[in-house]
C-alpha cells in the first residue's frame, strides 16, 4: 500500500483515492524490495532536483498569541492585541493551552499553486481561518481529520491556499496534547510530494528497522529467560508504537478513514517507553551488586513510569511525566560513579554500554528540557530525536549481543566444566567399585595361599617330629614357595594397578630388552613349569635383530609374567608352551613381536576381546585361581608404551597372545 501511493504521488496512477491497479499473479517475491528500491532513488532525485524549496514563515510576516485553555473564538482573536512576532519556530512545551498564529502572505505568493504546511505532523488539532466577506472560514486539519479528508495526502497539517494574494490575513488555531512546537512552511505541490514520500519511506525503514530489533531481542529472550532481552525488546517495541502513533502513520495506515487515534494512547507509550527504560537500566548497569542505593532510586523512577501510564487518559498527565522527567534527568546525574567505575573496569563491553547510554540520554535531553519548560522545544529536536535514536538502540542492541555472546561463552563454559566434573565423578566411582570388588576377590584369594602356608607349616612340624624322608619334606616346602608367589603375584598385581591409574601420566622411560626380561620371568617361576617353556629370538622380515626398548621395565616385568602364568595355569599338563620374539613393523613403524602360544583348551570363539574386559574369567575350573585382571593389566601396560596386545584366533591347538611393542625414540 505504501509503494503504491508513492507512485501515485510520482504521477504513475492519475489521482488521489483511485484504486490501485490489479497485481498479475506470479510476480517473483523480490519485485516488491526493487520497486521500493526503485521509489527510494526517484523519491530522492525528485526531492533533490526540486528548484522551489519551501518558504519558512516567520518574523514580521508571522506573529502569535497564548489562548490559556483555548477559549477565545475567531472573532475575538481578529480584534485581539497583544499579538507577538514569531521568530523562528512556535516552541512552549507540553500545555493544554491554544496557540494563535496570524499569518501575513508574503509577496512570494501570487498564484493558487501553493500549500501552507503546519509541521510536524503529530499535531492533534489545526485550524486555518480565512476571511471572505467580512466572514471567517474554518478549515479543519491536524491529526483529528481522518486521513482520507484531508486536502493533501500527507501526515501533517496542509492547507492549500485557493486565491492567494500578497498581504492577505490568515490565522491558525494550534492545539495538541503533546509538547508544542511547531513551524508554518510554504511549499509547491510537487515539491511538498516528493518531501513527504522521501518522510514516509524513512519512517518505514525507521519502523522496521526497530521492530527488528524489538523480535531478535524478544527471541533471545525466549531463547535465553534472561529478563534483560525481553525489557529491552518491550523498551524498542514501546517506542517504535509511540512514533507510529503520534507521527501519524497510525492515521494514514490503519485508520485512514476512521478517526485520529487517541492522544491518551501515545501517552500512554511514551510513558511505558520510559518505565522500561528505567528497568532496563536498572539490569543492564546490575545496579542491585553495584549500587543498591542507586537501585532504590530507579525502582521509585519505576513506580513514577506506572504512575504516567495510568493517569494518560486524566489531565494530571502532563504533570506526571515533567516530575519523571525531572527525575530521570537527576537519575542520570546520580549514575555517573556507575558509568565511571563500568568505563574502568567493564574492558570494552562496559565503555560501550556507557557510550550508548550517554548517548541516549544526549537524544532525549533536549525533548525533556523542553517539556520541563526549561528551553524552547524546536520541532527540529523533535524529528532528530527519532533519527538519532536508532542509533542508541542500536548501540544498547550491540551491547546485549555481546552480552548474549559473553553469556553464551560462560554457559558453554560451564557446561564443559560441568560434563568434566561429572566424568571425573563416574570415574572416581567406578574406580571405587572396581576396587571395592578387587579387594573382596583379593580378601577370598588370599585365603587359600594362607590356609595352604598354614597346613604346610602344620605338617613340617609333625613331620619333624616323625623324621620323615628328604621328597615329603620337599613337597611341603615347594607348596609354602607356591604360596608365597600366589601372594606375591597379588602383591605386585595391587602395585600395577597402582601405578597404572587414570592421571598418572608419567612413567619412567629406561632402555630394556624383551628376550632379557623373558628370561627373569622364567627365572622366577618354578623348575618344573619354567622348562615346560621354550623361549627363541628370531630375525625380522629382511634378517635385521629386535630393535631397542624403552619405558617401565617393571610393568613390562609384570605383564610378561601374566601372559606367562596365563599359560602355564591353562595349557594341558606336561605340554610344551612357545614364546618367540622377531623384530616386526606395524603401520609403519618399527617394533617388536613377542607371542605366546600354548596347548590348551584355547579362547571360545568370539571372545577374543572379552577375555580383556576387567574380572573376566572363561575357566573356572579348581586350581586355576585368578582374579580376571591379569590379561587387561597386560593390554593396559603395552598401550601405555605405545604397543598392543590381542588374542590371536588363527592358532587352533591353544591360545596365542601376541605383543608388539614400537621401537624406542
């Protein structure tokens, strides 16, 4: 509806109130942002190249008078004395009073092509009176006039003078609910056209620009429940409707036949817009840690706010937002200790809120020392507010973005910490647990080796008594050393898993050889089972020797012992068990193989990664003690050193388990 007026006003439709042309179906969806874009650069090149700009009105030729609660009529005004020669602009502040202006046309005017404009265009209640013989006519304009009934087409008051001649007398009746300033403007017709299209697709862009800004806050807030995003979006919200209502696109859009909107209604925003600027404020300084006394203040500024919105439709209005504004000017005063510790210490979020707040303040100073009646009001203020203060909302918007992502940066923060906690948890538990059952299974290990010592020591006593031969006292001294390994293979298992425990990252790294700590290994087992095992070094692949090793000898010790006993405890008896070590490479480097093959009952098919889950035991047959932690004990060890160790399923006569282990740096 817009674009479609604006051509109109351009010459493309004949005249005012025709009906716009019929749309063809199927236009692509970005013709209407070129058409609009298109209207824009003709709008400002007309507006530009426009050589009769209008004729301020003022000085001699314009002169005005107070009419203290609007009583006295035409006649009275035409005969009236006191009048006073305007200069410059009509500027008084908020009153309920009626302003008289009595016109002199000056010689400029001399044919029926101009327009007499009373801007800006918020004005509730414009009359022009014209004398034709010996009687005045009364023209009605402003924003009472629906827009439809209006002489021109155009948000403010416009008069189009029929006859004109130089020296005619005109008067105008001015009264308006809001801040009185206005200013009288001599224009040509296409003139005044091309201004007010370039005024209307600026107001819209103005508009959509902080409606914009109210959603993506408004998002954010629902995204985030932080309060601040959504006072901040009602705050824009708020004050994007009060321009809209009050400059009259309310009129010319919405209610272009109907009558104006109340005055009570922008009042009504304008005081909202205030009382979510204080909340705002109040958490975007975080004035209830920095300053409560300050805090108490800004929650009475807020009260004040609710206090303006309810007496808008009373004439106690008026009254109500000079005491807010008088108290939000002193509000800023008392602020500055905030600014000044935010500008120190808040790094560049904290300067830039401090900016945009200041300049804010700087936006609305003049509107709210004209309202207080401390300076005049130029209507020139009033328009320059609106343009100036998209830029402090779009300041304060850059500024919750950055909070936004600030908060976004913690959250995430701690949620990271918060997972790390939660794993720390799950694993110091699950280390409980598993220590809690290694020590019980180690409590019910330790019985048999004790009870075996114990009944060993029993016999050797009455043994000794009897004088028995050499073999008995033997055998009783092999099952007390049989023992005792069982205790120390315990021992050593409870000192492995110490030192293999999550967030020791540190090992010794000493040179050792694999063949060297097999042969200790076998050294310590005893004679019978240490010659049941056959123990051979082999060249690699092209006849080269197992290359060095470096890391924990002593783990390694303790691992090769368990793949060892492994064996011995499962293979059938008396059969032989193959331990051969090769210099081997794996996904390019070079290493060492160490295998382990035995003749036995072997690993159940598909379990050849269970058996290295933790208490994980297939044999549970009598004289196979074991606590299933011997095999993930090795595997966890030769990870630790960079290598493997897997179950082989390709030698059928038993088990074979196979260690590489890469080359020293």
């Amino acid at each position: 509806m817009i674009h479609d007026w604006l051509a109109g006003r351009l010459g493309c439709r004949p005249e005012w109130g025709a009906a716009p042309a019929r749309r063809r179906v199927g236009a692509g969806c970005l013709r209407p942002a070129w058409r609009g874009l298109a209207l824009a650069c003709l709008l400002m090149a007309r507006a530009a190249a426009a050589d009769d700009g209008p004729l301020l009105l003022q000085g001699t030729a314009v002169s005005w008078l107070r009419d203290p609660g609007g009583r006295l009529g035409i006649a009275q005004v035409a005969v009236a004395g006191g009048f006073a020669p305007l200069r410059g602009s009509l500027r008084a502040g908020r009153s309920q009073d009626a302003f008289w202006l009595r016109v002199v046309l000056p010689p400029a005017v001399r044919d029926s092509g101009h327009l007499l404009e009373v801007s800006p265009g918020g004005l509730a209640d414009v009359r022009l009176y014209e004398g034709r013989g010996g009687a005045w006519r009364e023209r009605p304009g402003g924003g009472a006039v629906p827009f439809r009934q209006r002489e021109m087409p155009v948000r403010g008051a416009v008069f189009r003078l029929a006859r004109p001649r130089p020296g005619d007398v005109l008067y105008l009746r001015i009264r308006t609910g809001q801040a009185m300033a206005a200013e009288l403007r001599l224009w040509r017709e296409p003139a005044l056209q091309a201004a007010a299209g370039v005024a209307t697709l600026g107001a819209g862009m103005y508009l959509g620009l902080m409606l914009t800004v109210a959603l993506f806050n408004l998002a954010g807030w629902l995204v985030t429940r932080r309060g601040l995003y959504g006072l901040f979006a009602l705050f824009v919200a708020a004050g994007a409707l009060r321009w809209f209502v009050s400059g009259g696109l309310a009129g010319q859009f919405l209610f272009p036949a109907g009558p104006a909107v109340p005055q009570p209604l922008a009042d009504a925003l304008l005081a909202l817009q205030a009382l979510c600027a204080n909340l705002f404020r109040i958490r975007l300084l975080q004035l209830r840690e920095r300053a409560p006394r300050l805090l108490r203040y800004f929650q009475g500024l807020v009260l004040l706010g609710a206090l303006a919105v309810a007496a808008a439709p009373t004439g106690h209005f008026t009254a109500a937002m000079r005491l807010l504004y008088a108290a939000t000017l002193a509000g800023h005063v008392l602020s500055v200790p905030v600014y000044a510790s935010l500008w120190r210490t808040g790094g560049a979020a904290g300067r830039l809120i401090v900016a945009a707040l200041l300049l804010y303040c700087a936006v609305l100073l003049p509107a709210m020392l004209g309202a207080l009646g401390l300076v005049p009001l130029h209507p020139l203020a009033l328009q320059a507010a609106q343009l100036v203060d998209l830029p402090a909302v779009l300041a304060l918007h850059l500024v919750l973005m950055l909070r936004m992502r600030d908060a976004e940066r913690e959250r995430n923060q701690a949620m990271l910490q918060a997972s790390h906690a939660v794993a720390a948890t799950e694993r110091e538990r699950g280390a409980r647990e598993e220590q809690d059952r290694l020590l019980a299974m180690m409590a019910h290990e330790v019985r048999t080796p004790v009870a075996v010592i114990d009944a060993a020591a029993h016999s050797l006593r009455l043994l000794d008594d009897a004088r028995p031969d050499r073999a008995q006292r033997d055998s009783r001294y092999q099952s007390i050393r049989l023992a005792v390994r069982r205790l120390t293979l315990l021992s050593e298992l409870a000192e492995a898993r110490e030192r293999l425990a999550p967030g020791d990252g540190h090992q010794p790294a000493e040179p050792f050889d694999l063949h060297g700590l097999s042969r200790q290994v076998l050294a310590t087992l005893e004679p019978q089972a240490a010659a049941r095992v056959a123990l051979a070094v082999r060249a690699g692949p092209a006849g080269e020797a197992p290359p060095q090793l470096a890391g924990d000898a002593r783990l390694m010790h303790f691992a090769l012992f368990n793949l060892v006993d492994n064996a011995l405890k499962h293979a059938y008896p008396d059969t032989a068990i193959r331990i051969d070590i090769a210099a081997r490479g794996h996904l390019g480097r070079r290493g060492v193989a160490w295998r382990i093959r035995d003749h036995g009952p072997g690993v159940p098919p598909g379990k050849e990664e269970a058996i290295f889950e933790k208490f994980q035991r297939f044999d549970e047959r009598a004289g196979h003690p074991g606590l299933g932690l011997g095999l993930p004990l090795a595997r966890r060890i030769a990870e630790l050193h960079g290598g493997s160790l897997r179950c082989e399923p390709d030698w059928r006569a038993g088990a074979c388990f196979a260690l590489w282990l890469p080359e020293a740096p």
